[in-house]
C-alpha cells in the first residue's frame, strides 16, 4: 500500500474511532486496516494509536500525524480536481445523510441528475431522522431542517420551507374545518415526536399558541404523512413534506389567516476538517434544486 493509501486509512481510524468502522467506510476487511495501521507505525518507528477497551485515541505524534495527514489529503483532492479543470467531473464516494422523508421526496428522485453531470461519482445515502455523528459514520454532507444543536457545526442554509396545518378534505369533512388556533383543541393531531405538540401562530403581530392531542404519535416523518393521508388528523408540516399533495388537493390547508415559524434546511459539515469538493458540490445541487422547484410553484 502507497503512502497515500496509509495516510488515508489512518485518517479514516481517526475520524472513526475504530478499525471496524474504518473497515467499513473503505469497503475493505478489518486485518487489511490493521496491517496497514501497523506497517505504517513501522515505517515511522513510532506508536500512532493508543489501543483500549474505550477505543482508539491518537497518541501525541498520532495526533500531528494526523493533522497534517488529513490536511495533505483534502489537498491532494483539491490538486486533482483543479488539475482535471472547473468543468471536470467528481469521482469516488460521496456518503450524505438526510432525513429520511424528505431525502425520499426531494433528494433520491433527482440524484440521476447529479450523477449524469459526475459518472465517475458512487453516492450512499444514510437516511435518518435522527441526528448521528458526521465523523464516526464518515458522512461528507449531512441535510438538517430546523435549527442546529450545535453552535460549532461547520453549516451553510440551503433554503426555507414555510409551514402549514394541512389535513384531508376527508378528514375536514368528518370533523369540520378548525377557524382559529383555538379550535384545534376539538380536532385530532397526528403529532411527530420530534417536534413541540404545542403549536405558536401569529397574525397582524399578535401570537397565540396551542397545545394540540391526538391518539396517534410517530417518531418519522414518513410515519407522519401516512396517518395523515389515512385521513386520521391534522399535521403541521413543512411545504416540502406534502408538496405533491397541495398541489393536488390530496391534502388541504388550515388557517391560513395565521402564519407558523418556517423552517429552514442547513448543509452540514463535519466539524474539525475542511468541506470536500464533492460535499461543496452536492450542498449547491440541492439548493440549486429547491430554489427551482421553489420557483415553479410560485408560477403555479
């Protein structure tokens, strides 16, 4: 194996904690992560890693080995794509995380596109509603909606989605069409558990909020639509998550004298390394994509 090979994959056992996780991420086996690691410690006759039950933490010299190490990748990276020129295409793997609704709806339908332009890119999509840890899955981009937990993530805003209560005209017809904020106490709520059951609206500067019920709760978004569409209740929803069905009319909005907070999608970065030019590449896609899609709709 090259020095560059070695340099990379113990980059990876770094930003991964482990030779497994590693093993993973370079779609290689674990001895082959192992020898690599130790051959190299070899070859610089000096301890790299500091191996215990906890893990694996880079020693002092680990620790500028691999500073300098990740910092002559991304380098290398950049050279080739420089070299190859602004319009050449992007190659290897690019792993994104999103969530997993919304990646269905307005991410997976349009790679096809991306990778026409880049042919010599592979892109694994990790879907999750959750927020994971970027560096221990080796995610190059993750796409986040609402607002970030932590201050220190590396992050660029992509787009804002407004919000709306939306339930079906089935539903409407059951129950009857709420006219104010606090109408919404008689009305069943397909509540996701991970956003507030108590809903803020404002109209002419005046705020009211409301706590909402309903005998069914789900921990995803998709669980969310289908409740939804199975005419069990009113949601509140972003217009990215029931765009095909406004349009339609599948689905109907509520209240639309009051204005919900809107809510935005962030790119984000692993902390602590510098954006590829992949990542850098994809976070424009997708805001190139829903400004488009943001666009038509306003012409509709």
């Amino acid at each position: 194996m090259d020095r560059y090979q070695a340099m990379a994959t113990f980059v990876r056992v770094v930003e991964t904690g482990s030779f497994s996780a590693a093993a993973r991420h370079l779609n290689v086996g674990q001895p082959a992560v192992s020898k690599t690691i130790a051959q190299l410690e070899n070859r610089l006759q000096v301890s790299l890693l500091i191996r215990s039950t906890h893990g694996l933490t880079p020693t002092e010299a680990g620790q500028r080995f691999f500073e300098r190490a990740r910092a002559a990748i991304r380098e290398a990276d950049e050279a080739d794509l420089a070299a190859r020129g602004a319009g050449a295409g992007l190659s290897g793997t690019l792993r994104v995380s999103a969530a997993t609704t919304f990646a269905r709806l307005h991410i997976v339908p349009l790679l096809p596109r991306f990778l026409a332009e880049h042919p010599e890119l592979e892109i694994d999509v990790i879907l999750d509603d959750r927020v994971i840890d970027l560096v221990a899955e080796g995610i190059d981009l993750s796409l986040r909606m609402g607002t970030l937990a932590d201050s220190a993530a590396v992050a660029r805003k992509l787009a804002t989605s407004g919000r709306s209560v939306i339930a079906t005209p089935a539903y409407l017809a059951r129950a009857g069409e709420p006219r104010s904020p606090a109408d919404l106490a008689g009305h069943q709520a397909v509540v996701y558990s991970q956003t507030p059951s108590v809903w803020s609206f404002t109209r002419d500067g005046a705020q009211t909020s409301v706590a909402v019920h309903g005998r069914v709760r789900v921990s995803a978004a998709e669980g969310q639509r289908a409740a939804v569409l199975a005419d069990m209740g009113l949601a509140i929803a972003s217009d990215w998550m029931f765009a095909g069905e406004i349009a339609s009319g599948e689905v109907r909005r509520v209240l639309t004298d009051w204005a919900l907070p809107t809510i935005d999608l962030w790119a984000v970065f692993p902390t602590g390394r510098m954006a590829s030019a992949k990542a850098r590449a994809f976070a424009g896609f997708v805001e190139q994509v829903l400004s488009e899609a943001e666009g038509h709709s306003r012409e509709a």
